[in-house]
C-alpha cells in the first residue's frame, strides 16, 4: 500500500495489549535471567473525567498503551477522541480548571505522570520530555529572541546554533537573534522543535505538530521530527486527526475512538488488515491514487462523552451494528499478533474492506 512508509519497520510482538512490542525479560543461556530495560512508557487503564456544565465528560475511558524505546507511535482520531488528553496525560499537563477526576497510571520512567508531586513531573520532563504543539507561540516566549530561549535549555549558545541548524533553519546564525513573531509558521514550528529536543530527550510528543502549515511544509516538518528521532535514538508519539499522516512515519498505531482505544498494532498490519470498522471509514476517507479521488467520508459525527450509553460508541455509524453491539462492554481482543480491536464483529470486516 502506498501509505506505508516506515511501518515495516515493525518492533516486535506481544501477547498482551498492554505490553505491545515493548522488550521484556530475556532468559539468558546461562540460566540467569537478564531483565531488559522496560517500555519508556506505561499507560495502563487510564480514565479522565472533566466536570463541565455539571455533565461528566469521559475524554478517556480505561485506555492502556505501552512505547518501547526508540519506537514512533502514532495516535489517531477524530476531533474529540481523547488524543490530545492522552498526550497531556503523558507531559503531566493536564489541565487544572477543571480538575479531571482521575485513575489508572500513566509511568514516564517510573514516575506517574498524573500523580506524582509537581516537582517530580517538572524533573521527569525536563530530563526525558520533549513536547511540540500546534501553536508554536504556545511554548514560545515572544519576548525573547530564539537563540536565548535555546540557550537556556541547550546550555549554550553554540549549542543553539548547532540546534537550529540541525532543525533546518536558514541562516540560523541570524535566526539566533529573531523573536518568535518575526519568523514563518515553518520555521516558528522548527525553533520548537529545537527546543523539545535540546534537552535530549528520550521521548517526544507531538500533538498535531503540522497541521497548521501547508502541506509541502507539513512533509518537511514530519520527515525532519523522523530524522531527529532517529538521530537521538528517541521515542516518538505523534498525535494527529490524519490516518495518512501517521502511516508514513508510525512504527505502531493506535486509533481512538470515544475515548478508548478501537484497534491498535503494528502500522503495517492496521493500514493493510484494518480490523475496526472505524479505522476501516479513516482509511477510506484517505485521499489515495489507488482509490482515484473516490473518498467515503464516515456518516455521523463522534460520540457524547457526556451521554455515552451501553455497547460499541461506534454502533450509531457503523454498518456492522448489530443487537449484540448494544448489549454491553465491548473488550479489546487479538486479532494478530500485537494487534488489537474493540469490535465484537470482526468476521464481518470483509464486508467493508472492499
Ligand atoms: N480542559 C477541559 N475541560 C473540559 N473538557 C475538556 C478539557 N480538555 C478536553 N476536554 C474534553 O475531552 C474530550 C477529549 O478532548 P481532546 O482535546 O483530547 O480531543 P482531541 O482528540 O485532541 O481532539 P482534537 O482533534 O479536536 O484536538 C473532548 O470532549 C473535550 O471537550
Ligand atoms: S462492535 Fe459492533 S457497532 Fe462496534 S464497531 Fe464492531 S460491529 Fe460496529
Ligand atoms: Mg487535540
């Protein structure tokens, strides 16, 4: 399939939804057993709840998730779907007004990202966090000049300087010295990005890093976060709207829907046997050669999480519902290896395939 670019590159299999493709314990020949370095993260049956006009907003619903080291996850879904939480969750930046109700665990290195002392979660990101937004002028200071704003996380202005040309900027010598209001949108999102990896970070999360600039730009700006990671050996989550987007860098997917996790695996595998009626209609509404120009876009709109009812949050858009979609908890279940569906009706799925 045209969409796959770096999914081959796969990391490996599980037999559990939450240790998907991380390395675990190695027995050694000797007869001793070698533990190998866990995943970088650990979101295990993580729930956040927003009390807003006194209805409870579940923007996430038990979702557990694991990234190995070095590997690129990206999460995918609609408007909504819980992803930008998620990514916030990991940072330890959830919002505070309100206050989401909390549960599960969500470990950077060991520390719980929602529940450990500010302090802790300042250290965890300053030492193993890189983030990058949308909105670049959300994370700069437009009151002082790049170089500086650098500096202070890089150590030095050298430092800087070597930053801002590894991230592509032009002239970075005199880019040092600019504010952030008198460079592009591409070359703001550049600077950023410079930033979140200063710190040399093991992980980076990007939320939508492209999604404002055009698209010659977009490309850029993904291939270059690919390279950095690549470059530093980091872990890399992107969160993005654009199934397409995430196929050409991801290693794994991880599609949410309603705040919960409907299929996740190997991007190879959930971009050439998707296995969610879901991620099915995301694939379908990709523009591609293959299709010439012919986009299903899927019909309705996400779901309520202030009213979610029993059953599949999918069933009121899906052609596959049926009486049993209604009935109750639909579970996470196998369907490959380290791959992974909320769908109680996966022997249908060829009937949407096409
Ligand atoms: N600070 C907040 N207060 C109240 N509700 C919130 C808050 N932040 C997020 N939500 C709600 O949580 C749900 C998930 O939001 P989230 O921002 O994670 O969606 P998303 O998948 O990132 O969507 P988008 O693609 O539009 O960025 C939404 O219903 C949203 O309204
Ligand atoms: S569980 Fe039922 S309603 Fe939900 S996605 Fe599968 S077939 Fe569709
Ligand atoms: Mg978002």
């Amino acid at each position: 399939m045209a969409l796959l670019q770096r999914a081959q590159r796969s990391t490996g299999t599980a037999d559990d939804p939450a240790a998907p493709s991380s390395p675990g314990h190695e027995g050694a020949d000797d007869g001793i057993t070698v533990v190998a370095p866990g995943p970088l993260v650990s979101v295990d049956d993580l729930h956040v709840t927003f009390r807003r006009n006194g209805e409870d907003v579940r923007a996430l619903r038990g979702v557990s998730l694991e990234i190995s080291r070095g590997e690129i996850l990206g999460i995918v879904g609609e408007s909504g779907s819980g992803k930008s939480v998620l990514g916030l969750s990991m940072l330890g930046l959830l919002p505070t007004n309100p206050t989401p109700t909390l549960e599960g665990h969500v470990l950077v290195e060991g520390v719980d990202m929602i529940r450990a002392a500010a302090g802790d979660r300042r250290r965890v990101r300053r030492d193993h966090l890189g983030a990058v937004f949308q909105d670049p002028m959300t994370s700069l200071n437009p009151t002082m000049r790049v170089g500086r704003q650098i500096s202070e996380v890089a150590g030095s202005s050298d430092e800087a300087l070597r930053l801002l040309d590894a991230v592509g900027v032009p002239e970075p010598k005199r880019r040092l010295r600019a504010y952030p209001h008198e460079l592009s949108g591409g070359l703001r999102q550049r600077v950023m990005i410079a930033l979140a990896i200063a710190g040399e970070p093991s992980l980076v999360i990007a939320d939508e890093p492209s999604t404002a600039l055009d698209v010659t730009v977009q490309a850029q700006i993904l291939e270059l976060l690919r390279h950095l990671c690549d470059e530093l050996s980091c872990s890399f989550v992107l969160v993005t709207h654009d199934l397409g987007v995430a196929a050409q860098i991801s290693d794994r997917i991880a599609v949410l829907y309603g705040g919960r996790v409907a299929e996740v695996g190997v991007a190879a595998d959930v971009l050439e046997r998707p296995s969610h009626p879901y991620t099915i209609g995301l694939i379908q509404s990709i523009p591609s050669v293959e299709r010439r120009g012919r986009l299903v876009p899927i019909p309705g709109s996400p779901p309520d999480l202030a009213a979610l009812g029993k059953g599949c949050p999918f069933a009121p858009r899906c052609a596959l519902a049926a009486a049993e979609c209604l009935a109750g908890d639909v579970p996470l279940v196998a369907v490959g290896p380290d791959h992974w569906s909320r769908c109680l009706r996966v022997d249908h799925l060829a009937e949407l395939r096409g």
